[in-house]
C-alpha cells in the first residue's frame, strides 16, 4: 500500500491490553502479525495484523470508554465451521448478543461484545449467494 495511489480503509481498535488482544486475535483469525510499535512504557503505539488479506490495527488504550454500542465489527465467513472456530477463540469472558446458529441471511451468525469491549458478528453465507 505505501507509495502506491489506492486508498485503504482500516479499522482501528483502541484496547486495554493491546498484545493479549494482538494474540487473541491471531489465533481467532488466523492472522499475522506485520507490524508492531511500541511507546517508552512498552505499551503498543500501534499495531497492523493481516487475516485473508484484511488488515486490523490494534493499540492499547487506557482511558475508560464507552464500549460495544456504537459499531460492530462484521466478518463473513466461508463456513460454519470458520464461524465456530472463531468464536470459541473469542467467547471466552464475552457477551453474547445474539447466540450462534442460523438467521435470515446465514445458516451460522453469532453477534457478541468480546472480552476487550469489540462488538463482533461473525457469519458464513449461504452456499446460493456467492
């Protein structure tokens, strides 16, 4: 991306405890780490992982914030199984909002604030809609 003429948008999450989020994440998405900054305190200025080529900046963030309400994050997935697999990486001291299982537009969809206070719905399509 750099020094080329494209635009790219990236989230950014701003947590507490950027690098267990960092690994959690990894593990969730199947991602890479390709970037990684620390401060003086050792705490991450900024981070970039990549997962099926979509990148993903994570930072600590010490502040209080308000969590959860105000975007999601939507991932679509290939398969349940993908789904699955995320989630039980993910669902570990999370709320759920909406549990897993099948929904008007996929046969598995999971809605759920994750242990950082990221709002997540994880979804595979329909076979018939790709």
């Amino acid at each position: 991306m750099r020094g080329s003429n494209k635009m790219e948008f990236m989230i950014q999450l701003y947590v507490k405890n950027a690098k267990e989020a960092i690994e959690l994440y990894k593990k969730a998405f199947d991602a890479k780490l390709v970037y990684i900054e620390y401060t003086q305190e050792n705490a991450v200025l900024h981070s970039e992982i990549i997962a099926h080529g979509q990148k993903l900046a994570i930072s600590d963030y010490e502040e209080a914030s308000v969590t959860g309400t105000v975007f999601q994050i939507d991932v679509r997935m290939q398969t349940a199984g993908d789904v699955e697999k995320a989630y039980e990486v993910l669902r570990e001291e999370s709320n759920t909002n909406v549990p897993i299982g099948s929904s008007s537009f996929s046969p598995c969809m999971v809605d759920f604030v994750d242990k950082f206070g990221v709002r997540w719905c994880l979804f595979s399509e329909w076979p018939d809609l790709k």
